[in-house]
C-alpha cells in the first residue's frame, strides 16, 4: 500500500471512530442499578443520606431505587456546561404506582450551589406530571395538552407505570419529555425557557424535589442518565479537520 492510500485509510478509521464515539455522545453518568449488591452497595454511589433503597425485586427491568420522597440521594459529578452546539440531555424512568395526584418524586439536575435547578416527575401543584427549570426560569409546569400512545388526549392525570423523562438543555431552553409507559411514543412535552446559568451543574438527584416529602406515596427511579451530546456541526467541523489532518500527511 502506497503512503497515500495508507493516509486515506488512517483518516477513514479516524472519521469512523470519532463518529461512532461522538454520535452517541459522552455519557457524564449512567445507572441502571444491576451492578448493586445490596443498598449499602447503592449508597457507595448515590450516598447514605438519603432515603433512597434499593429494589431488587422491581425495575423497569431488573433492579431500581426505590424512593419514598423526602431526602435525596446525590451523585455528584464534575460541573457540565450546556449549549446550543453542545447541549445536556437528562434521563430518567419513575415508576407512578397510579394512586395518588399528591406525589412529590422527582428526578433533578442542579448545582450544588443557587444555580440552575431541574426537576421532573410528579408534583402535587400544579399537579401531576410536571417540570420545573429554574435556570431562572419558569417554577413548576404540569405537562398539558397530553396524548395516549395513539394520539388521543388523556388528562395529566395518575398512570400506572414506568415512565420516562427527558429534558434537552441547549443553553436558552429546556425542552422535557414524557413518555408514559416508556413506550418510545412521546405523550407530552413541555418547552421551558430557561436561560443557563454559567455556574453549570454538578449534582444529580433522586427524590423528592428539594428534599420535599411526598404525601401520596413514594415509587422507584431507573435508567438514569446524564450525556453531552454535540451537535451534527460539531461533526463536520471535526470531520473537516481530521480531513485537513490527511491532507497534510498526504503531503509530508
Ligand atoms: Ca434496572
Ligand atoms: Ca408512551
């Protein structure tokens, strides 16, 4: 093989990896809770303070947290930023048990510090379904205009299941998600603007909003994840310098 079309192959096998790799973005945290023993095991990660046990008997599937509101369990991590080009997208399952409208069970976002601060999951007002984005930025906002899986409109009202939030933080909004039954079939959405605070975020929690307790009952918390996901221009940018990268092998 010729040093040129070994060149060409080498920034083939870099746009090749660096896309697959980016594409999916850069996981910040993942928990499923399958790598957990037991709940001290847990508490190694998200800590004892909070009320946080693990279930091993339920989960959406396998293992979860079960929570009863009240005191959070935090994992903190290094602060993240968000922004247009690269925006943070948090992820979490909260199983509703279906008989209370008079839940405080959240999955946040925030710093540790009075900074930007995201909730979702079920709050008791406005009720049920809800976010908050206080960046600053709008306080608690129930999911409205909601639809069944296919399409017809339901109240925010008190589903039994498993649940999944998603919030996109691009910088100047903070666009959430529910998925009722975690379905892949998208059944509200709320856009809240919510400019970032440059503090970031360094705490991820589970619990009750601001460590509230949840008269209605408690439920369980899977599949939580937090990832920095560029945008496809971040891609062509990069793509264009490692193809810039090539030529100039090329020519050396
Ligand atoms: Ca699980
Ligand atoms: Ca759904």
């Amino acid at each position: 093989m010729k040093l040129k079309n070994i060149s060409a192959a080498l920034v083939a096998v870099f746009l090749t990896a660096s896309y697959s790799t980016l594409s999916l973005g850069a996981t910040i945290f993942s928990d499923n809770f399958e790598s957990y023993a037991n709940t001290a095991a847990m508490q190694a990660v998200w800590g004892a303070a909070g009320l946080g046990t693990l279930d091993t008997a339920f989960g959406n599937p396998g293992q979860s947290m079960r929570h009863p509101g009240g005191t959070d369990n935090i994992v903190t991590v290094p602060v993240q930023q968000a922004s247009a080009s690269t925006p943070l997208v948090y992820t979490a399952d909260i199983y509703d048990d279906g008989t209370s409208a008079n839940k405080r069970l959240t999955a946040g976002l925030r710093f540790s510090g009075v900074a930007n601060l995201i909730e979702m999951g079920m709050y008791n007002s406005p009720n049920h379904y809800a976010v908050r984005a206080v960046l600053p930025g709008p306080s608690w906002v129930a999911f409205a205009g909601m639809t069944d899986d296919a399409g017809n409109p339901i109240n925010n009202a008190p589903v039994v299941g498993w649940h999944r939030y998603q919030v996109t933080l691009d910088g100047s909004n903070a666009t959430f998600t529910i998925d009722l039954g975690s379905t892949g079939i998208i059944n509200g959405t709320a856009v809240l603007a919510a400019a970032w605070n440059p503090a970031g975020v360094d705490q991820i929690r589970l619990g009750g909003p601001s460590n509230l307790s949840s008269a209605g009952g408690g439920g369980n918390f899977d599949n939580v994840s937090l990832v920095s996901i560029p945008e496809p221009a971040s891609f062509m940018l990069m793509g264009v310098a490692f193809v810039g990268l090539g030529l100039m092998r090329n020519r050396s």
